[in-house]
C-alpha cells in the first residue's frame, strides 16, 4: 500500500460503515483513511434512476473535492467496478490500486457476467420480486458463501446492517476498462476462506490473472473486513 491517504471501496451490500475496524488498523500505522458509502447503498437511498456509473463519478467527486493526492484505492468484492470507473480519471492522484476479494473488471462486461449461473438466477429473481429492482441477500448464502468464518448470531447481526444492491449495479458495465493504463502499481490480496467463488480458474483465480500480479494472502473469509480486520489491514499494508 503505496499512498499515504487510503480510500476504502466496499462490496455489493456495504456501505462505509463496514470498513470501521479495518479503517482503525490502517489510521494506527500512519495512513489518513476514507470510508465512503457509494449512491444506492446508504440505508433509505432510493435506488431508482441510478447507473454503476454514478458509483465511479461519486469515487472522483470524493478525491478531487478533498483534493487528495498519493492516494491507494482499495476495492472489495463488487468494489472493483466503481474502481476501475474512477481509476482513469484520477491520473496523477493515485499512489496504487488494490483489490482485496475483488472483481477486476473487463469492458463492457459486467458482474452479471463473472457470476456463476446460480448468482444470475437467484439476483434476477430478487430484483423482480423487489418493489425497486434491488437485491436482497438471503441470510444462508450470507452465512454459507460470504461471512462463513462466524457465528451464527454475528452472521445474523452483520446481515441486518446490509443495504439492498441496485440489481443495475450487477448488470451494467464499465468500459475501457485496462489497469495497466492507470500508470500505478496495482495488487491483489485473497482472503483464504473466501468461497464466495469457485476455487482456482473459475473464481477469483481468473481476476488474479487477469490482473497479471502474483496475490497475496489473508485470514479469514470473503467478510474478513468483520472477522479479521487487524490481519486483512496488515495484508493490505503489505502490498
């Protein structure tokens, strides 16, 4: 982790507020730390009319209206497509890019794409039953496929906290997507008990190399930023 300002960018269901304990590790060894709550996924926002490209622009709005330099952004999950939206207008801000658990997107593909088919099915079919074309995500994959490293009454009090997802930010893509065009070291961090994806090739294999970087590794599950912020902050200072 190259810059010395640290903006934090969560996942499908987070808002900033996720990153609490992570944001404290990093504040303690020295790093000034951002956490914000992209649009759509603040608790009351109102998801209509929004597009995955309002989650990048509101990424530059932050930077450029704090008027930040040598900065690393960190995306998790989902993250990694208000990210890759933001990168390329943020030229000579960066210090790194880093993504933890994270999609490394491709132009004009979305996530919607990247998912096994069950993800597709099952996000679909909540988005249609939904009053505002959002997805809900159902308490057992929450605790089989993401936070799995805890017990079930954390499990059950993380999963109140989570907003729903505008179905549109799994769908829509972003274009013009190339990491090696920001100009800026990028990095990967796995988490180990991430099965949120398949493992090897299929799973998040394929976004570290797409990324072309060697990964480093994490304790903990898809939902260490819960479970193991001190360890996951250290991986991360390690990049």
């Amino acid at each position: 982790m190259k810059g010395s300002t640290v903006v934090l960018v969560g996942g499908a269901w987070h808002g900033g507020w996720a990153w609490r304990g992570v944001a404290q590790h990093l504040r303690a060894a020295g790093k000034t730390v951002l956490t914000p709550t992209l649009p759509g996924l603040a608790d009351g926002d109102d998801p209509r009319g929004l597009s995955l490209a309002d989650t990048g622009r509101a990424l530059v709005d932050l930077v450029e209206r704090n008027d930040l330099h040598d900065v690393t952004l960190v995306a998790h999950s989902w993250g990694g497509y208000p990210v890759a939206a933001a990168a390329p207008a943020l030229s000579g801000r960066l210090a790194d890019v880093v993504f933890w658990s994270a999609f490394v997107p491709r132009s004009g593909v979305s996530l919607f794409d990247e998912v096994p088919q069950g993800y597709r099915d099952l996000f679909s079919a909540l988005a249609a039953s939904s009053s505002d074309n959002t997805v809900a995500l159902p308490l057992e994959v929450w605790r089989q496929g993401f936070m799995n490293d805890a017990s079930e009454q954390v499990q059950d009090m993380i999963h109140q906290l989570l907003v729903p997802q505008p179905y549109q930010y799994f769908t829509e893509a972003v274009d013009h997507v190339d990491p090696h065009s920001w100009g800026v070291p990028l990095s990967y961090v796995l988490s180990e008990g991430d099965v949120g994806l398949p493992p090897g090739d299929d799973g998040w294999g394929k976004f570290i190399a797409r990324l072309g970087v060697p990964a480093l590794s994490a304790p903990g599950s898809h939902e260490a930023l819960f479970t193991e912020p001190a360890d996951l902050a250290a991986a991360l200072l390690r990049t």
